[in-house]
C-alpha cells in the first residue's frame, strides 16, 4: 500500500556488513521492482480511519490490490461509515467561527487528499527510488530500534521531503519508513507519513516471504483542521 515503492527502498537481502553502507543504487531499483511483482500477487483488506480534528469522521474497510504502477485499486468496499456530526455549538456562540465541524464535501476532499498522497509515494518509480537512495547519508544508529540500519536523505518524492529509512540488519529490507513532505505540490500544508513493514508469515513460499505494510500512519493541517490517517492491513491472499 504506501507502498510498494516505499518499501521497496531495499526489499534486498544481502549480508550485513561490518559497517552500514547503503544499497547499490542498481540494486535499489531492482528490489523495487520485485518488490511491486511480489506484492501483485495477492489481495489483502484494508481498514482505513480519518480523524479530523481528533474526532473520528470516516472509517473504510476495503479489500485492494496493487496496480502496475504501484498505486492501490480498490476491488470492493466492505464497510463505510461515517460518524455523526458532533452536536453543533449555540447560535451566535464566537467558536462557531474557528470551531464548526467539516461539511460532508469537506470530509471526502480531506479523505481523497490523503489518500492521493500515499499513492503519490507508493507509485514512485524505481529508477526515482534508486536515485534517492544514491544521494542518501548512512546515518548511526538510533538506539531506539535495535541496530537497525538508517538512511536520511531529501528528495525522495518531492524535491523538499525529507526521508528516513531504517533497514533490519541482518536482511537489509525495509522495516520502517519516515517522509516529512507537503500535502501537494506547491508546499502550502506540511505531512508527515510513516510505514511499518513486516514479512508476510502467512506465505507459502521456500523463500524468504515478501515483506508488506502492515501499518500506515498520517497527518497534516489543512486550514483549521488537523487530519489524521491510519491504515492497517490484514487478511493477504494469492489472487486471481
């Protein structure tokens, strides 16, 4: 979902050097590209909320499928819901005018906004992929996450994001991914985005199984509002 092209930046396994280096950026474009054929052949559910202003406003559960291009296609909307409208404030209350909930139309342009911006980063090209990876800087550790493998660099998707990746050390994929970026092009509002990976145990593969989202987690501001995606993936399956 994000991600194919996110999660792909080093759907490699190689083994761990003696210090941390990056990928070939060869490499990175390659895994890219397994990654997207791997992930292809399955169907899986996704559960999608959308917080505005911490009050829960839309829940989706669908089941996807990734495209060629790396983009989500939703198969099938199993629930949708969205929640009532909070009670409104008194007439003439002055909060009306900095605190009145969002419109349905407002709700769905905030809903289809954020989801636009995960599948701009999840159908990134490989060779775009492979380009970042290059420029990246080896970074240390962070103690927080157990040795794991961390690259930094800008550029990833829009000129001025700014990505962290952090690699396990022992198979060199991909276990989390960190983009700092802008809600479109031209930079008004600020987003941050976040990936977990994991391996698909439920695979049945002599090889290693592929490694998937498993959780995807967003939020920007927009005017007065403050709107937070959470995604969550489950239920892989081979398809057709």
């Amino acid at each position: 979902m994000v991600v194919s092209a996110l999660f792909a930046v080093l759907a490699l396994v190689q083994p761990p050097p003696s210090e941390p280096t990056a990928p070939a950026p060869s490499d990175v474009a390659a895994g890219v590209a397994r990654g997207r054929e791997e992930l292809a052949r399955y169907v899986w559910r996704l559960k999608t909320d959308m917080k505005v202003n911490d009050s829960l406003r839309i829940s989706k559960v669908e089941d996807v499928h990734l495209g060629p291009d790396g983009r989500l296609v939703m198969q099938k909307t199993v629930r949708f819901e969205r929640k009532p409208q909070p009670t409104p404030l008194p007439y003439g209350d002055p909060r009306n005018r900095y605190e009145s909930p969002p419109s349905t139309e407002e709700e769905e342009r905030l809903f289809d906004g954020a989801r636009d911006l995960m599948q701009f980063y999840a159908s990134l090209s490989p060779e775009r992929v492979a380009a970042w990876s290059q420029k990246a800087d080896v970074m240390p550790h962070d103690p927080e996450r157990a040795g794991r493998v961390k690259l930094h660099g800008r550029g990833l998707g829009r000129p001025e994001d700014d990505a962290v990746v952090y690699l396990d050390p022992d198979t060199r994929t991909a276990v989390e991914i960190e983009v700092k970026t802008s809600v479109s092009a031209r930079i008004l509002q600020i987003a941050f985005l976040r990936v977990f990976f994991e391996p698909l145990k439920t695979a049945r593969t002599a090889d290693a199984p592929p490694i998937v989202p498993k959780k995807i987690f967003m939020n920007f501001d927009q005017g007065r509002r403050h709107v937070t995606l959470e995604m969550e993936t489950s239920d892989f399956r081979t398809w057709p």
